[in-house]
C-alpha cells in the first residue's frame, strides 16, 4: 500500500486528490486497508513515527515539528522558503507553484481548463520516469489552483499518464 498524507486544515486538496485517483480506477481509502492511502491531516505531529511515501504541503502556515520527518516524495509549494521545510527529509522533492524553479507550473489557466508544465523529470512511485512536458486538465472553478496542482502531481506520482488527465477527465466532477 502506497501512503499519502496531505498537510492541510480541512480536506479540499484530500478529497480531490482522492476523487482524481478513483476516477482512474485507483483503490484509495483514507485508513490504508488496501490500493492507496490519501489521508488529510492538519497537523505534522501526526507523522511522527511513519514514512509515508509522500508528503504534500499546502501553502498554509503550519507548526515546525521538533523532530525531522522522512518521507519518500514531499511536494511542497515553491513559496516554501528553506526554513519552512527543513524539518522534512525526502529522497525526493517536487514544487509546485507559479515561480520559474517549480516542478509543476500553471503557464495557463481559462473558465474550463488548466494548462501545466512538468518543468523537470520526477520519478512516479514505480521508479518511472516522466519527462518534461506541458498537459492540461480540467478547471474545476470551486477548486483552488493549488488543490489542482497538488491532484496533478499526486496522479503523475501514482503512475497515471499525463496525456490521460484530461482525456478520461480525471478533474471532471
């Protein structure tokens, strides 16, 4: 069972990230009984003592736990100053955001859809490689922009296909 826990204060970003997943056909559940465990939490005391294969931090303000947490992807916004981050420790880092040096951009956004780049390579959870590339998805309006981008990196994550995002409309409602 792969582990995703989401840092954030309600569960927007979980539940569409969770949603993405399901209309791929993934097994997600929020207690990890089987396929995929996306689990919102809002608070980083709630990962002490576990790996989760990714950690995904929104752009909220949260407290800076004493000890360091490991994790296997963290996606975090690249707004995150270093500070903010280096109590987390991960083999691998994506960011997301609307600066230059993030790993996945919005380069544009309209009333129906979202056009993002992978600026670099990352690596899904089967160690594949996924180039960089532009790829639109589906707007959902009473969705934040960083809800989307989060979902966008947590499906290329889980092996899903760019090019199938939008095409099996993945972000539709």
């Amino acid at each position: 069972m792969k582990s995703f826990f989401i840092i954030e204060s309600g569960d927007t970003a979980g539940d569409f990230v969770r949603a993405c997943l399901k209309r791929h056909g993934i097994s997600v559940s929020d207690r990890g009984f089987f396929g995929y465990r996306v689990e919102s939490i809002d608070s980083v005391g709630a990962l002490a003592g576990v790996c989760p294969d990714v950690v995904f931090l929104t752009s909220e303000e949260i407290s800076v736990p004493r000890e360091r947490v490991e994790c296997g992807i963290a996606v975090i916004p690249g707004s995150a100053d270093s500070e903010g981050s280096a109590w987390l420790s991960a083999q691998s880092v994506v960011s997301y955001g609307m600066g230059q040096r993030d790993t996945i951009t919005v380069s544009s956004i309209d009333d129906h859809m979202i056009m993002l780049t992978l600026q670099r390579e990352i690596a899904t959870l089967k160690g594949e490689m996924v180039d960089r590339q532009d790829f639109a998805v589906d707007r959902q309006p009473e969705i934040s922009t960083e809800a989307h981008l989060i979902a966008s990196a947590a499906c290329i994550i889980a092996g899903i296909p760019t090019g199938e995002l939008r095409r099996q409309h993945i972000f539709s409602r």
